[in-house]
C-alpha cells in the first residue's frame, strides 16, 4: 500500500529521484525499461538501480504502480507543479531564511534574463501584487 503523497513539509526529492521524476512527468505511466530508455545515453544506470529509485518513491508515495505481467507501470502521485511549489517552499524556508524577495533577488542577478523573461516577471508581480 503507497503512502500519502508528500506535504509541504516534505524534504526534496533526491537528485537521481528528481531526474527519474522528470522522465515519469514527461512520460504518463513508465516501466523501468521505459525510463532506461528515456535516459542520456551517457547516463549509465543499471536496470537494478532504476527499479529501485522507482520504488522507493512509491514508497514516499511520489508515484503510484500497478502490476502488468512479469513488471509493473509507474506513474506520479505528485504532480510536478505541486513538487514545484513544494520545492520553492522549502528553498524559501531553508536557504533564504523565509524571504521570497531574497530568492528573487538571486534570481535576478544569477541567471540571465531575456527582455521577454523580465517583462513576464514584471506582469507576474504586477498581477501579484493586485490580488488583495
């Protein structure tokens, strides 16, 4: 039996549980082999290891599966835009101490923006900062 998606308060996905999560996200319902597939070809990962990582989040309760034949189908619990969310959160919380604008910030100075990028920050906050 799988347990309840993450809450909030949930610690982030590891970074092999997140790369497999994208694939899951990408993909709907994956088999292992599937998501062997979906991997780099650079990316060298037993099919042991992947079955693994796969239930292990089954067991968090990030995925869900079912038997079919000899396998089983895997497919996300959590949606991405809620593990987004979630993960925003908790980088708010730990590394900029509860400050969203300080997460902003950073994201303004460390990552290069486009005019189009920094105009669709500008109507975000704008819309932001109508909302009563």
């Amino acid at each position: 039996m799988s347990k309840p998606p993450q809450n909030e308060e949930s610690k982030p996905l590891t970074p092999v549980e997140l790369e497999l999560m994208h694939i899951v996200w990408r993909k709907g319902e994956v088999s292992v082999a599937d998501v062997l597939e979906a991997l780099p070809p650079e990316r060298k990962l037993a099919y042991t290891s992947v079955s693994t990582v796969l239930r292990i989040l089954e067991q968090k309760g990030v995925l869900r599966s079912r038997k079919v034949g000899r396998g089983h189908l895997y497919a996300a619990l959590l949606p991405r835009e809620a593990y987004e969310v979630q993960s925003v959160r908790h980088l708010v919380e730990t590394v900029f101490d509860g400050t969203p604008s300080a997460l902003v910030e950073r994201l303004v100075e460390a990552v290069p923006l486009s005019p189009e990028e920094v105009e669709q920050l500008r109507a975000l906050l704008n819309k932001k900062g109508s909302k009563p």
